[in-house]
C-alpha cells in the first residue's frame, strides 16, 4: 500500500521560515510533489521531486531523500498569502495525497 | 488559455440517486485524474485516464465509474449515492501520465447527499 504523512499544522510569523515535513511508504516510487491549497480554493502545483537532493523555485525549496523515504517543503520569508494546507503527494503506482499540513502564518 | 473547468460547481443528491460529473482539461493535457476530498483530508485518488484509457484506479467501490472522450474530457460516475458521498471532487489534468507532470486542478464539484 501507500502511505504519507505530514505535521497537521504548523504556525509561524511573517518574515519567518518554516519547513513542513513528509514522510511516504510506497509500493513503487518516481517521485515527490507538493501542492498549496487555500480555503475553498483548488490545489495548486508547487513543486516535484525525483531525484535527491534540494530544488529551489523563488521563496519555495523542497528536498527529498529517497533513502530515507523523506521529503520537506521549505517556506522563506513567509507572507499572510502563505497560509494554506500544503500537501505532500507520491506518484507511485498512482498519485497518493498526504493528510495536509495547515500552516497558518501571523502578524 | 482556459484551465481546468468542471461542472457543476455545486450539486445536492439524495441518498440512492445517480450523479454525473464533469471536466473538461487544459487544451494539450492527455491525462485526466479525478479525487475526492474531504473537508481536511487530502485528495482521494479515485481514477486516472490517458488516452481515452484507464490508467489507475483508487480503493472505491464500483459505484463510482469514469470515461474519457475523444475530446479528452471526461465524466465521473457515481451510483447509488450514500451520504458519505458527500464532498468535493477534483480533476486534474497534466501533460501526460508520468508522475513528473504537474497536476492542474479545476475548481471542483462540491457535491451535497441528503
């Protein structure tokens, strides 16, 4: 079977970092993604991982062990547009979605 | 260009009714995958199609049934609704099946079982 997951919230302040954790348990693996969702809104794409190793987009960084079945999204310079559910999700045999991480970020 | 577009946006059923869903991808994507979320889940894996062609299947029951049309677009079939039917339903669409391909998700059908 398939398996992630993720803290259920994490709080931080602006201008602050915080990185968002996510374990997997996969039968078959090609890679690792991370997904933004806002209240009501859709998920969004943020970034994908298939090899080791750090990849950076803008503010957004995310890292994956593929040895250690492990993954994390890292968030610079956090925004009050930041707070969000991030998902982590492991393209496999099929896509599987982790629990979601609430990040709520304060003044 | 247009998104990811899905109809309806918001749906109420009662309970052993017949629901039809569906979504259209951005022009170009081959791939259709639909989920199920839960208010504080994350999505459910229900289906994915590529070329017109089911590609992967999700832990649901055999009430929920899916296609895909030459267009690409593709309906979401669900039968003998249940009240733990209720929420909302994404599709994504992406390039092609390779799990490198980001998933662009439409807005979602927000379905209510009564």
């Amino acid at each position: 079977g398939q398996s992630l997951e993720q803290p259920s919230e994490v709080t931080a302040v602006e201008g602050a970092i915080v990185q968002i954790n996510c374990t997997y348990q996969t039968s078959g693996f090609y890679g690792l993604s991370w997904y933004q969702q806002h209240d009501g809104g859709a998920p969004t794409f943020l970034s994908y991982n298939a090899l080791d190793g750090l990849e950076e987009t803008g503010r957004f960084s995310s890292f994956l062990s593929r040895s250690d079945s492990y993954g994390y999204l890292l968030l610079q310079e956090l925004q009050m547009k930041d707070s969000a559910s991030y998902f982590c999700a492991v393209y496999g045999q099929n896509f599987v979605f982790g629990p979601g991480t609430r990040l709520s970020v304060l003044p | 260009d247009a998104g990811v577009t899905q109809s309806p946006t918001h749906l109420i059923k009662t309970r052993g009714q017949h629901v039809t869903l569906r979504c259209s991808p951005i022009s170009g994507h081959k791939s259709v995958s639909w989920y199920q979320q839960v208010l504080g889940q994350g999505p459910q894996f229900i289906f994915q199609y590529y070329e017109k062609e089911e590609r992967g299947r999700g832990n649901f029951p055999d009430r929920f049934s899916a296609r895909q049309f030459p267009n690409y677009s593709s309906e979401l079939n669900v039968n003998a609704l249940l009240l733990g039917d209720s929420a909302l339903y994404l599709c994504a669409s992406s390039l092609d099946r390779r799990g490198n391909q980001p998933q662009h998700f439409g807005d979602g059908t927000r379905l209510s079982i009564l």
